[in-house]
C-alpha cells in the first residue's frame, strides 16, 4: 500500500508517453511546422546554431499547442501580447532546471522541450503522492483514498500532465499546499499556493479555502467562544496574543484572525497580480496611442479580461466542443448536487451549522484549537440530532417513494468521506470552478490557423532563411514579419475551444465523488463503469489528437 500509489503514478506516465509515441510514429501530423523556430526578437537572446539530429527532430515535433509558447518564452522571454496568456513558473523552471552541460549535444530548443517533459512527468508523480496523501487527511478512509489517487493518475486530462503544459506543476504546488494547509503548515501553505498562481492563473482562487477557515474562525472567535467557559479560551487567547491577551477579548482575536487570513489571501494573490502588472507595463506603458491594445484602456487592465468573456462561447455552432467538456462538467456538477442533496445543512449554512461532534473530530475550515472546543454534553445531543435528522430524511424519502435518494444505512452520511463536513469547501471551490468553465472558459483559436498554417511555416521559415543567409528565400515575402502573420490569421476568423478538461482535473473532489460511488456497485455500478470509459477513451483520443497537433479539449 505505501509504494502503490507511487507505482500507479509512474505506470500512468509511461503509458501515456508510449500512446503520444505511437501515435505520432503511426499518424501524420496535421501541422508539419512545429519544429520550425524563428530567431528571438531580442538581440542578448541566445539562438541555436546546431544541425537538427533526427533525435533533436523528435524532440521538437512533441512541441506542438500551447508548448510552442511555453518553450519559446523560456528560450526568448516575452516577446507578443499573446505570449503573456502562459504564466512563467513552467518556462523560469525550464530555464532554471536545463543541464548547461548537454548543450553541445542538443539544441537549445530541444533541450528545453526534454526537460519540460522531464519536470512535468515527475511533477505529477509528485502530486499523486500528494493527492494521496490530502484524500487520507480529509476523508479518513484509505481505500477510497487510493481509489480516488488511481483515478487522478488516469485522469482524462492526462495528455496535458505529460505533456509540455503547466497542468503538472500546478497541481503538485496546489495539492501540496492544499495538504500543508489542511495539516496546520499554513505558511509552506501559503507559499505553494502563492506559486500555484505562477503556474496557471487559477491558482488565484486556492485563496479561497483561507478565506473560508478564516470566515469561520472569526465566527467561533466572536459568538462560540462566548458560550465556552473561560478555562478552555484563554490559553489560545493567550497563545496568539502574548501575555496582553486576557484583556483584548473575543472581538479583538477575531480581527487577528481576519488580519491573519486578509494577509495570507494576498500572498496567495501576490504573483499572479505582479505578473499582469509586468504584462501591463511591457505592452501598454510608453506606446503610441495607435499602438495601444484595447485592454490597456480598460478600468481594470487584465489581459484575461480581454481573452475572456461572459457567454461568448455561447454558439450553436461550438456545440461539438460543448459536447467535449460536457463529461468533466456533468460529473463537477452532479458531484456538488449530490452533496448539497446528502449534506443540506451543512451546504447551505456554508458549513456553520456543522455539528459539535464533527467539529470535535477535526475540520478544515477550523484551527486545531478551536475545532477541540467542547461543552460537556453537546457532543452527545449533537450526535443524538444528527440521527434524528437521519431518520427523518430516510421517512421522507420512503413515503415520497424516492428509493435512489434514501440513505443507505452502511453509508458514512455524517461522519468521513466524500460526504464529511471537511469535504465543504473543497465542492464549494469546484462548484465555483466549474461554473466559471461553463459559462466563461475558453480558448480563442483561430479558424484560418489551419488553412494558413503551412503559410506561416513558411514564413518562419523564411525568417529564420534570411537571418542565416542574409538573403530572402526566392517566393516568400520576407518583409512581412512572422508576428503580422500571426494577426492576419487571427484577425480573419475565429472558433473557441473549450479547456474545462483541464481546467477541472486537479480538483480532487471530482475523484472523491468517483470513488465514493464505486464503492457502492449496487447502486452506483454503471456509473463507475462509465467513469472508467471516459477516462480510457479521453486518453487514447488524447494521445492521438494533441500529439499530432489535431484540436482537443
């Protein structure tokens, strides 16, 4: 059991690297200009002057999607507007982490494109562990945690985890930080969190279990606390205040704990916003008015304000693509309404009506210290109503005639699992991602890119032909640069690509939920078959599709 999950994870990484190679060995890619790199604009930039080997050739033809900016950055740095969609955690570690050494074997591009498959495979053997380990934490129940860890490992979206994306990096600094944070190590907590920010841009959002523990320590500080005899406070009191704390009272731990959390939430939202605001400053500050993009004048000038928007995805003709996501967001969806269903006073009270004996076992959202809190009685009354309200949702349902919706007796209903009240802010965080991936989430692709691809291959080409030669290739308009090609495509007709696959597969309550209902076969038995389908098939569509530079979700 120790090593399994570690093994698990590998056996995943390998199987997924082996499809992308046989597939792209067996299929021809649809864009043949990936490996082509025109020199940086930038004159200190270093460029590559080795002859491709066929192994360096390899190499580059992986680097298809969005690993052509990841790549270009670490090797450039920032040179378009469109280049600033991609946060530098996976390109500074590209550049960081690259052996010099190995230099005078590979090209510098290749071999960046090896370590960035090289970190982000091992990353995410990183953020199975922990995975593992934050599901053992929560749910108290090992064999639904490694259930729920070998999900993960097989996820849908595990082409991007293995590919030259920053999906792995955030999820190790996430689940990391998500794991510290719920074992008391607030600040490595923070740390990780703050550069899961770094990776990928909701990152931002992990600030939102701080701000839930805080929301309710500040409520036990100001009204629980009262109710509790003064011999069991004072010592936190004491403990967080120094030696003056016996006189500030509950009111004044409370704005501790609000100025506490107020900190911590902007640490966690400190990089990401310093980065907009170095994209802000390298694009829009010091440019002719003429010059100026649309998102500089804005009121709030974000960048992924201007790539994305309210309903804009919303098109008959982005059905196919709705179809694609729809998997990943009838599970997020179903998985918060089988909770709020299961848990609804807990869901609705946003968790403040959690019981004492709950509480007393240890909840997130609460310090070891306070959640300890206990009156003398109150766990056996809070006990005696959570199985009367049991017994009364149990009558209802049979009398409505509504079997499915029955508590099944053998079901840990109130106390571990998927259904505890530590689960709480893990399916409110979902339920808010995956919202935003319905309603905003999308990838503007341009429609013409894959008939005027081959044309801006060429003119790449053509770029990279007449910095070497100092003369132009003999057809190619020379003077036209790589970069105004880029616009005419973008400029000509546009398609939005969904991201939901992605953009939900590090939650872990979505493998929670998975693994909680395969261990009722009864019950649940084809959805669990079906759950393992889609991920095989989203795989294997995966492997064949991305690699070989095809649309996919």
């Amino acid at each position: 059991m120790k090593f399994e999950k570690f093994i698990k994870a590998i056996y995943s990484r390998i199987l997924v690297l082996s499809l992308i190679i046989f597939f792209r060995t067996l299929a021809s890619p649809y864009d043949t200009s990936a490996p082509l790199n025109p020199p940086c604009l930038t004159a200190t930039a270093p460029n590559d002057t080795h002859r491709h080997s066929p192994i360096a050739s390899a190499i580059e033809n992986g680097i298809v999607w969005d690993s052509v900016y990841f790549i270009r950055t670490a090797q450039c740095g920032y040179e378009y507007e469109q280049s600033y969609a991609f946060l530098p955690f996976l390109p500074l570690s590209i550049s960081f982490l690259t052996p010099s050494i190995l230099s005078s074997f590979l090209p510098q591009r290749s071999l960046f494109a090896l370590s960035a498959y090289i970190i982000n495979n091992l990353a995410f053997v990183l953020a199975a562990l922990y995975f593992y380990r934050l599901s053992i934490a929560i749910l108290k129940d090992p064999d639904i945690a490694l259930r729920a860890t070998v999900l993960f490992c097989f996820n849908p979206a595990s082409i991007f985890y293995s590919s030259i994306y920053s999906e792995s990096l955030y999820a190790v600094l996430s689940l990391g930080g998500l794991y510290y944070f719920v074992s008391g190590k607030n600040n490595l907590a923070v740390l990780l969190l703050a550069l899961s920010g770094c990776a990928r841009s909701n990152g931002v959002l992990n600030a939102g279990y701080i701000c839930f523990q805080t929301m309710h320590r500040g409520y036990h500080a100001l009204f629980q606390n009262k109710n509790v005899p003064v011999r069991l406070w004072m010592p936190v009191i004491l403990r967080m205040e120094g030696a003056g704390g016996l006189g500030l009272g509950c009111d004044i731990l409370a704005l501790q704990i609000a100025v506490v959390g107020a900190l911590r939430s902007i640490c966690i939202s400190a990089p990401f916003v310093a980065f907009q605001a170095y994209g802000y400053y390298n694009m829009c500050v010091g440019r002719f008015p003429d010059e100026t993009r649309p998102w500089c004048n804005a009121r709030i000038p974000l960048l992924y304000n201007y790539i994305q928007s309210f309903l804009r995805y919303f098109q008959l003709k982005q059905l196919p693509n709705f179809l694609l996501a729809s998997p990943i967001l009838s599970l997020a969806f179903y998985s918060v309404v089988h909770y709020a269903k299961s848990r609804p006073q807990i869901f609705f009270s946003l968790g403040f009506d959690t019981t004492i004996e709950e509480k007393s076992r240890g909840v997130v959202f609460l310090s070891e210290d306070l959640s300890r809190f206990k009156v003398a009685g109150t766990v056996e009354k809070s006990s005696v109503r959570a199985e009367e309200h049991f017994n009364v949702r149990r009558r209802k349902n049979i009398i409505k005639g509504d079997v499915s919706n029955v508590p099944i007796e053998s079901e840990p209903e109130a106390r571990s699992g998927y259904l505890s009240a530590s689960v709480l802010p893990f399916v409110l965080h979902l339920g808010f991602m995956a919202g935003t991936a319905f309603l905003v989430m999308h990838v503007q692709v341009s429609l013409v890119e894959y008939n005027w691809g081959s044309e801006c291959g060429k003119m790449k080409m053509a770029i990279l032909f007449e910095h070497t030669y100092g003369t132009a290739m003999v057809g190619i308009p020379s003077q036209i640069s790589y970069d105004s090609c880029l616009k005419f495509r973008h400029a000509m007709a546009t398609i939005y690509k969904t991201v939901a696959t992605r953009f939900l597969s590090a939650s872990p309550p979505l493998y929670w939920f998975a693994a909680y209902i395969m261990t009722y076969p009864a019950k649940y038995l084809r959805w669990g078959y079906l759950i393992w389908a889609y991920s095989a098939a989203y795989i294997l569509l995966g492997s064949l599709l991305f690699s070989n530079f095809y649309p996919f979700t």
